[in-house]
C-alpha cells in the first residue's frame, strides 16, 4: 500500500513540474510577443515621426481638418498626431516651440472635455511636455 501511495505522490509531483514547466514556457513565448509587438510599434512611431519632419505643419493641419468634424470619433486620431508631433521635437530639440504649439491647441479646445481627458491620457505628449518642465 505504502508503495502506491509513494509512486502516485511520484506521478503528481512529475505532473506538477511539467505543468510548472509548460506554464514558465508559456510565459516566455507570451513575453517575447510583447517584446516583438513593442518593437513594431516604435518602428511604425519612428517611421511615422521620419515622414512628419518634412512637414509638420502639415500634421497640425490634420489635426485641425479632423477637429473640424462633429463628435468625438476622430480623437483617437488627433491624439495620435499629436503624440508624434511631440516625439518629433522631443527627437528634434524642439520641446519649446511644440509646447507652445501644444499650449495654444489646449486652449482653443479646452471645451471639449473628452478630448482634454484623452490628451492628459497621453503618455508621449505628457512626457515631453514635463521635460520641458524639468529643464
């Protein structure tokens, strides 16, 4: 009796480092995937902020073209844009300018709450924007 109990405790423990195992290979492939999916997307950023260089005010006017448009489904877009813009003159040295480009923009949109509430969601516009405070 004693050596069932012995060679099932066995088994268990063989089943319990295997499922350690297959859950610790899991987690390294789950890893790795987000690693790959970060580098793409600051590959498509980097590629996006390289195509903007050539003509920022361009992107500015996108911004404005798109707050033309009734409602709220273009602010994902706009905020986009502007974090971009702000990775420009983060990557350009031109944090100032585009901060006070930025502060204008706030105030004449400053009544549209959903949009401010996205823009302070932002974490490349405010990251630039409390460099240029830290300065």
């Amino acid at each position: 009796m004693a050596e069932i109990r012995e060679e099932s405790r066995a088994r268990a423990k063989t089943r319990m480092e295997h499922e350690q195992r297959r859950k610790a290979l899991q987690e390294e492939k789950e890893a790795e995937a987000r690693k790959r999916a970060e580098r793409e997307a600051q590959r498509a950023r980097d590629q996006r902020v390289a195509e903007l260089q050539h003509d920022p005010e361009a992107a500015w006017a996108r911004v404005a073209e798109l707050l033309s448009n009734r409602g709220t489904r273009h602010y994902p877009e706009v905020v986009h844009l502007l974090g971009d813009l702000a990775a420009l003159a983060e990557r350009d040295g031109a944090v100032r300018a585009f901060a006070q480009s930025y502060d204008q923009f706030v105030v004449a949109h400053r009544t549209k709450k959903a949009l401010i509430r996205k823009l302070k969601a932002e974490g490349p516009v405010t990251a630039t924007l409390s460099k240029l405070a830290s300065d």
